[in-house]
C-alpha cells in the first residue's frame, strides 16, 4: 500500500512539472499522431492554445492535457484540484 502511494505521489509530481514545459509542433504532431494541416486547423478554430515566438510555433504541455482532460469520455477521471 506504501510502495502504491508513492507511485501515485510521484507521477503527481512529474505531471505538475510538465504543465509549463513548452513544445514544438513537431513533437505535439508526433505524440498525437496527427497531420501538420490538423494541428493548423485545430489553431485556427481555437482548439489548441500556441504562442509564436518569433517564427516559431509553442504548446504549454499543461493546455494540452487540460483540453484532454476536458474531452474524456468514459474512464476513470480524478477530479481537479
């Protein structure tokens, strides 16, 4: 039960670092496997928060995982906090 709960504090804790790490289109089209064109048009419709950084393109991982968060179905979901 110990050895459980210390699994569990952990992943919180590698969860809560990630929220404000930024990443590249790249990397969202990779881990999502999604197209350039979907990852534009969920841009333009307002989907996926970005900020441009001069002529590049920026996620915050933790905008991501809210809006996964906020479209799961079904499942086990832990209430926020």
């Amino acid at each position: 039960m110990l050895l459980e709960l210390k699994k569990m504090l952990k992943a919180i804790l590698i969860q809560e670092s990630t929220k404000d790490v930024w990443v590249d289109g790249q990397d969202v089209m990779l881990k999502f496997k999604i197209s350039s064109r979907t990852l534009q048009r969920h841009r333009d419709n307002g989907l996926l928060p970005y900020s441009k950084l001069g002529g590049k393109i920026v996620y915050r991982m933790g905008d991501i995982e809210r809006i996964l968060d906020e479209n799961s179905i079904g499942g086990f979901n832990l209430p926020q906090e």
